[in-house]
C-alpha cells in the first residue's frame, strides 16, 4: 500500500510518501519531498521497485500521479479498499 500525506516542518509544507505492508503492520519505505506529484510519485515507485522488484501489487487511494507512475514502470495497480484505509474509523493503518 502506498500513500502520501501533507505535513508541516516548521513553517513549511512537506510532502511524505509511505509504503505500507497492512498485514504485517510494517512500514516499508517512507519518502519526503516538497511536492506531490507525477515525478515525485514516479521518484518514489522507481525505489520501491528497486527494492522489492517489480512483481509487486501497489495499492492506493486512486492518485492519478500514482496509477500513471505504475503505468509507466509497468507495476500491478490496484485501489485499497475502505476497510484497510480507514482501520475501523481510525482512519490509519498503523
């Protein structure tokens, strides 16, 4: 599973990319950049296949950036489901 967020470092905005193994409640590569975007998200996947190889299922909340970024590399691309994206109401997978 993979997922960014928006934080604040001070008094600037960060983008953070996650991937995130659900079952095994494991976080597999995390990821900060100022933007989210095509590139960024291209950036990030690129990583993530170089460590874990490209016979993987990326899923996601259905970021175009992301489902592009798998289109080009090539990667399985699936949406997650609400049940895994929102634990229950926590709205967290951690």
């Amino acid at each position: 599973m993979v997922d960014d967020a928006i934080i604040g470092v001070g008094s600037k905005s960060k983008v953070i990319y996650a991937a995130f193994e659900p079952l095994l409640r494991r976080i597999l590569y995390i990821w900060v950049c100022d933007v989210a975007n095509m590139l960024t998200s291209l950036a990030f996947l690129k990583k993530i296949r170089a460590i874990y190889g490209s016979n993987i299922v990326v899923l996601s909340d259905g970021a175009h950036y992301c489902k592009a970024s798998c289109r080009i590399l090539k990667l399985k691309h699936e949406l997650y489901s609400l049940e895994v994206r929102t634990n229950g109401g926590n709205n967290t997978v951690c």
